[in-house]
C-alpha cells in the first residue's frame, strides 16, 4: 500500500469520525427539540379540547340541561366544532370513540377499520398520558388521548407519524448532506497534502524502478532535498556501488545454484511420486529430523475394494491394472485436494492419514469429507463402468481418530513414512466392520466427538448427519467404541427414520429395551429391509424377555476382523 494511502486512512478516518460526533449531536438536539416541540402543541391542543368539553357540561349543568339529550347533542356538536376550528393541517385528526370503539365525532370524515378496533380500544382504556403509536385508517399515527365521562366518549387528536416527524426527517437528512459534504472536503483537502508529502519519495521510487528494469549499476539516484528522501537517495547510491563490485560473484554463484536446483528438481519429481510432497519438503529442509518419530493426534482411513478377488478373475490383467488405475487416480486426487496424505496401497486398498506433517485445525472434518467424496467419485467411476461393460466397484471405508506414531520407519536401504499405532489398527477394523453392518462408510465414536468440537466456522458449511449404529469391542479389544454412519444428505424416509434410530440407542443402552423395540420398528417401517434397524429390533425384543445381567454395557464384542 502507497504511504499517500496509509496516511489518507490513518487521518481521514479521524477527521470523519469527529465530524460524525459533532452531526450526530447537533442533529440529536435539534431533531429531540423539535420532536418535543410537536408533542407538547398536540397535548396543549388536547388539554384545550378537554377544557372546553367540561365547560360545555358544566353549563348544561348549571341550567338544568344535562338530562335533555337535545341540548346534550348541541354540547356535543359544539366540542365537534371546537375540534374542527383547532386542526392545523389537513392529516391531522379529532375523533371521539364510544365506548364499543364506534365513531361518535371527527373533525373529518375519518374511518376506523375493524381490524384496528381492538388494539385501539385497549391502548385508550389504559388512560395513558402521553403520545402513544398506533394503526388507525390503515396509517401509523401518533395520537394523545382523554376520557370525556359525561359523554362516556374517547376524545384523541391524531397526527401521521410521517407528518409528526417530518421536521426532524428534514433535519436528518440535511445533517447526512452536510456531514457528506464535509467529508469529500476533507478527503479532497487530505489528497492535495499527502501528494504534496509523497510525491518526492515517489520520484525516488521511480528511479529505483529504472535502475532495477535496466541492470544497469552504474545509474545513480538524483538527491533533490537534504532531508530524509534525500538521505534515502544517497543511501541507495552507496548500496549500488557495493552491489556493482559484486555482481561477478553473484553470476558465479547464480550459475552454480542453477545447476544444483535442476538436480534437485528431478529429485523432487522422482521421489514426489512415492513420497508426500510435504514429507519431501520438509526432507530437504531438515534431513536429519526426518528419522525422528512423532506422536499426534491423526485422523486415519481405510478404503477396500469389496469382492476384488472375484471381480479380478473375470477380467484380464491389462483391463483390471486399466479399472485400477483409472479408480487409484480418483480417489487419491480427492485425498490430496483435502489436505490428506495416502500412506500406502495395499493391494486393491488405500490407506491414508490427516494432520501429518502438516496439521490442520479441521483435519478431522477433511477426513470424513474426503470419504464422502470418495463415495460420489465411485458412482460416477461405476457409472462409467457400465458403459463400458465393466464390473462395478464397490467399497467399504473406515476412518478413526486418535493417537498415532508417524514417521519414517524402516532402514538405511529402505523408509517409509507411515502412521503406527491402535488408532490405525481401529480405523482397519472400522472398514471391515462396514461388511458386517451393510454400509458404505463408518467412523468411530472419537472421530465423531472430534467433529462435534469443530468451531462453527470451519471449512466446510455442509451439514452432516450421523446415525449411532453400534457400540462394538473390535477383535483383540475388550473396550466398546461407537460406530457411526455418515451422510451429506439424506432421502425423506431417511431424514424422518436417522432420528429415530438414534433415540431407539439411547433407549437400548439406558434398558429401555420395550420402548427402544418401538423405536426400531418404526424405523424398519420407514427403511423396508434396513438391516441395522432389523438388528436393534431384534436385540431389544431378546433383551425385553430375557434381560441382559447386571453391569451389561451394550458393548458388541466382534470374533474376526
């Protein structure tokens, strides 16, 4: 950014926020002033009117009148008349209501929309004593209010609320106009002196350009003022000079480093095809570093191809490496744009991690995302394979988060940097699991309280839904993790059964085994042959007749892989 820029957005800012404090006080007195001045005329207009209507009683009174409904509607029709010769403008208003909110006087023909009725009605009867809004003919008014009792009638004066604030409008408006055109002045005023600052360091900037365009050190900045421009100039000068002496070793150098940068490069393109670009970068910063392990927290996905022995032995070998490798190419690509890393291929499977070497404060969220983008790249891979005449793929995908060791593992003949630990053995247990609960994609239960810990900010705003399929104790382990399903969207049937299946579990675990049989039932209905609400029923009818012992926790305990 330009300094005559930096200085315009430090100063004006401070020139137009005194000149909105200074408008918006004076428009605050002004406009409260007028305000003011317009209530108290409507309520000295009002105390005027009430007077006169109690003087106009008080004389039936006094003459023995009051019980003659003649003289009384000559009262009234003089307090209509009263009212009529104190209106000021055409949109103002007097009006008497009886006590059903039925018009009984107006200093013009006026009409009261039903509607408006009731809401007035409780506004007059609560007797307030200064100027209250309301809807009245279809227009927001401004009125003040009595009770006249000899005549049981609701007198008020009534004015437009536009007509009401009208003089503090205009009073808005020209201090918006006035504020405005005191702030292009200034800018216009702060542009001339900030030029008139910059334009030597501008010059100075100009013939730096130049020297740097030509190469050619032999040029010199002209020093025009003996102040801090000019002190800049003949700095620059000097720099040149001692710039000029070395420039034969710069090319030497320059010619060198070339030569060593292409043979980095093709290092690079080589070994990137086997190891993660960052794995490599880093490589090359800190070679010894790398040989170090680390322990984090990752988040670790298996993907398996289903059948693949059977899909290979109907196909030959170029066909099946061709489906591969077009499958392979995909499913990684989506890997990487998502910050992962693929570890390994083993076999037809893929193992990958997030949240090494580089972490991520979503790496979690990245991770089930790529899954479920895994998923729509294979219908559209399947798809493709129908046309061709191709067997489709099918697969399952684990994913787990939780503590690893990651690292370049191996010998001086042969590394690999890879992720070790339980968490990895989990996230491979998780994609077998999907065979044994019929889906396409399940997490464990520390993946999905990691998802529930992101900020509501994070990458990606697309709402995903999760239904709690299990509680499992995975070969080798006594201790229970929950599974869950997940998905980006759902169908109707499964936005109104996910919901029901996930009270259904609560219920299971906390033995409300009848009550949770309902559950899954209802969901079975709305899912026809859904195989997980089939089990839950099932398990919670077995455990409603034949309660589960004491200190039963719910967890599943797999015998294989």
């Amino acid at each position: 950014m330009k300094v005559r820029a930096q200085f315009l957005l430090v100063v004006l800012p401070l020139i137009v926020v005194s000149l909105a404090l200074s408008e918006t006080a004076s428009y605050f007195n002004a406009a409260n002033g007028v305000t003011r001045l317009a209530r108290q005329l409507l309520g000295f207009k009002l105390g005027e009117l009430e007077k006169y209507a109690g003087n106009q009683w008080a004389l039936l009174v006094e003459n023995g009148y009051a019980g003659r409904p003649d003289m009384v509607d000559a009262a009234k029709k003089a307090v209509e008349l009263y009212g009529r010769s104190i209106v000021l403008s055409d949109t103002e208003v007097i009006l008497a209501l009886d006590e059903n909110g039925a018009p009984a006087m107006a200093s013009s023909p006026f009409e009261i929309k039903s509607e408006e009725r009731g809401q007035l009605m409780e506004l007059l009867r609560a007797e307030s004593s200064g100027p209250q809004n309301a809807v009245i003919g279809g227009e927001k008014r401004i009125f003040q209010s009595f009770y006249f009792t000899p005549f049981q009638w609701f007198i008020l004066i009534s004015e437009k609320s536009e007509v009401f604030y009208r003089d503090a409008n205009r009073i808005a408006l020209q201090t918006l106009i006035t504020l405005g055109v005191s702030i292009a002045a200034a800018a216009l005023l702060l542009a001339v002196v900030s030029a008139h600052l910059t334009n030597p360091l501008g010059r100075v900037v100009k013939a730096m350009n130049n020297i740097i365009n030509s190469a050619d050190l032999s040029s010199r900045v002209e020093v025009e003022y003996q102040d801090e421009t000019g002190r800049l100039a003949h700095t620059f000068n000097q720099m040149i000079g001692e710039l000029d002496k070395a420039y034969g070793q710069i090319k030497r150098y320059a010619f060198e480093a070339v030569l060593a940068g292409k043979k980095e490069e093709r290092v690079r393109q080589i070994f990137q095809k086997y190891v993660p670009k960052d794995v490599l970068e880093r490589f090359f910063a800190s070679p010894e570093k790398m040989l170090v392990g680390d322990n984090r927290y990752l988040s670790i996905l298996f993907s398996d191809i289903r059948s693949f022995t059977a899909i290979s032995e109907g196909m030959p070998p170029n066909e099946l490496v061709g489906s591969l490798n077009r499958y392979f190419s995909g499913q990684v690509d989506i890997i990487y744009n998502r910050q992962g890393v693929v570890d390994k291929y083993i076999g037809d499977a893929i193992m990958a991690f997030w949240g090494a070497p580089e972490r991520h404060t979503d790496d979690a969220l990245q991770s089930v995302l790529s899954g479920l983008d895994m998923l729509d790249a294979l219908a559209l891979f399947n798809e493709n394979q129908r046309k061709l005449g191709k067997p489709e793929f099918r697969v399952g995908i684990g994913i787990n988060y939780g503590e690893a060791t990651v690292g370049n593992i191996g010998s001086d003949r042969k590394m690999e940097y890879t992720v070790i630990g339980d968490a990895v053995n989990l996230a491979s247990r998780m994609e077998g699991l999907t065979k044994i609960y019929q889906v396409q994609m399940l997490i464990s239960g520390d993946l999905y309280q990691e998802l529930r810990r992101q900020p509501p900010g994070s990458a990606a705003t697309t709402r995903l839904f999760f239904r709690h399929l299990d509680t499992v104790a995975v070969q080798g382990k006594r201790t229970g993790v929950p599974i869950y399903t997940v998905k980006r969207a759902l169908s109707p049937a499964e936005a109104a059964a996910w919901p029901l299946h996930n009270e259904g579990m609560e219920l299971y675990y906390r033995r409300s085994f009848r009550e949770g049989a309902e559950k899954f039932r209802e969901v079975y209905r709305l899912l026809p042959k859904d195989f997980n609400a089939e089990t839950m029923f099932r398990r919670c009818a077995e455990y409603a007749a034949h309660p589960p012992p004491e200190g039963w926790d719910g967890v599943e305990v797999m015998k294989t892989k």
